[in-house]
C-alpha cells in the first residue's frame, strides 16, 4: 500500500456519519435541553473587573438587572426551541450564541475565570456560523435538509474534540511531558497552598468563599490529598491519563463505535475529577454524551443484539 492510499484510508475515517433522521432530531433536542439550563438565575455584577470576550468591546453589566435578564433567558430558551425542531436556525442560533457568550463573558470578567461553560459557547458558535452559511450560500433560512443537519453535528463534534486538543497541547507546549512526570508533586503543592491559606488567613481553607486555592482546598477530601501524597505514581497515572485522553480526543472523529467508547472513557475521567475535586465537567460531560456516545442509537443496537440473541 502506498502512502497516498493508507493516507485516503485514514481520512476516510474521519467523515461524517451518517446519522438516521431520528438521531439528528434527537442530538439537537438533547443538546438544546442540555444548554437551556446553563444559565444563572441572577448576575449580580455591578462591574467587570477583569474583561474578557464581549466584555472587552462593551459594558454588560446590564445583564445583572432582573427586568434584562429575565426576557433574554425566554428569549434564549425560544431561540433553543427553533433550533431543536430544525425551524430557523440561521437566526436562532446566532441570537443564542450570542446571548450565551455575553453572559459568560459577564461571569468570566469578575477576576476569576470559570471554563465549565466555554465548550458550549464554543459549539454555539460553530453551528450559528454554519447555518448562517447555509442560509446565505444555499439560501436555506427556514429549514434544513438531512444532509445539512449531518453536517452541522460533524461540525459541532469538531469543536468539541479542538477544546480538548487545545488544552492538552496547551500542557505540553508549556511543559512539555514534565506536565506528567511533575504530577507526582501536585498533591504535595497543594498541602503547601493549604497551610499558605491558613497562615495568610489564620483559618482553615474552606470557610469564606476567596481565591480559586481556597475554593478548591475546600473541596479537596484531606484523605485524597492524603492518598496522593503516600501515592506519588498514582497522581502521575491520574493526571497524566487525561492529558493523554485530551491529545488523543481527535479519535472520537473516527466513527461511531470510537466515538461511543472514547466518549465514555472522556466521561468516566470528567466524572473521576468531578469527585475527587469537586470541578465542574457538568457540560464536557452532557455534549460528549449527545454528540457521540448517542445513547438512543446505542439502545438501539443493543435492543437488536438482544433480539438476535433470543431468536
């Protein structure tokens, strides 16, 4: 085999699957359920300490006003509801995009920065600029064919993989593979941030709400850090596992059994994480789950090996 051939093969794989209707209808339901309930209740925000995204162009503190943040929720959710049942999307989702990035960008703009909401921004984005060119280019502003809508989840599963990728290459270009030989000391750092906090505050981490060091020793079980600490190879395996799970997140594209079972290790890792620190994956976890684990189809398949089985 030459190298343009096992080259062609290996792009091959990463087409876009082609999904049954009843998929597609239900990656977009699950996903416009899914982000509907990513807003906050109230923005108490008088400033923007530190802006970032939208913030930096104009003032959003507007958003913090009950009587503006109400009808922008409704208006959001409609947008969302367009979107799930395939009816304007070139005008709902850029609508949303946009009203989901500015109130990130409110939240992101008070000092310290929270990235549980970026990868749906992210996909927001991308599929509000695809159906925008879908409409401008093909001049479909009402409806879609299957095909677009194929399309649109390929492109949303591409943004999802590049959050991962972007991070892990973050990691190694600034670390290098020290970033999985030095885990081994991240317990032991934060057993020093613990008695900093306690020597700058006289109190042991976890009362008042301050620095992001606080909020995440408050978190942290004692017995855990414990653990690592005794188990410097186990934080090494730890850590280093989900560097190389956000390296490797380019193989989730390569169909839909990959994508099933990379998706559920990407799952299990968030979920490890979630316990152990506390962080918040509650969104990395809900769009890996609709956009390739495909709990439908994979009920489906499992139905009909179980039917094969009795048969």
């Amino acid at each position: 085999m030459s190298i343009a051939e096992w080259w062609q093969r290996v792009v091959e794989r990463f087409r876009p699957v082609e999904y049954a209707g009843y998929e597609v209808f239900l990656m977009r339901v699950f996903f416009a359920f899914s982000v509907a309930g990513s807003l906050p209740g109230t923005l108490p925000y008088v400033g923007q300490k530190e802006p970032v995204g939208l913030a930096r162009f104009c003032d959003l503190t507007i958003l913090g006003d009950p009587a503006v943040l109400e009808p922008v929720r409704v208006v959001f959710w409609l947008c969302l509801g367009l979107y799930a049942v395939g009816f304007a999307s070139a005008f709902a989702l850029p609508v949303a995009a946009l009203i989901f990035n500015a109130i990130g960008a409110l939240i992101g703009s008070q000092g310290a920065h929270k990235h549980h909401l970026q990868i749906v921004g992210l996909v927001l984005v991308v599929l509000a600029i695809y159906h925008v060119y879908l409409a401008v280019r093909y001049r479909r502003i009402f409806f879609n064919t299957l095909e677009n809508h194929r399309l649109a989840i390929f492109h949303a599963q591409q943004a999802i993989v590049a959050t991962y990728l972007v991070t892990g290459i973050y990691k190694l270009a600034n670390s290098g593979l020290g970033w999985v030989v030095d885990a081994q000391y991240f317990p032991l750092q934060l057993a020093k941030t613990r008695g900093m906090e306690y020597y700058n505050r006289l109190e042991e981490a976890g009362g008042e709400a301050g620095s992001g060091a606080q909020e995440l020793l408050a978190n942290l079980s004692p017995a855990i850090e414990r653990f690592f600490i005794d188990s410097p190879n186990w934080a090494r395996f730890f850590l280093g596992s989900g560097l190389l799970l956000e390296v490797g997140a380019f193989l989730l594209m390569l169909g839909r059994w990959w994508g099933v079972g990379y998706g559920f290790l990407i799952v299990l890792f968030h979920l490890t994480v979630s316990r152990v620190m506390h962080l918040t994956f509650e969104y990395n976890i809900l769009l890996v789950i609709v956009f390739f684990i495909n709990v439908p189809w994979l009920l489906e398949r499992i139905g009909k090996k179980l039917r094969r089985a009795k048969a």
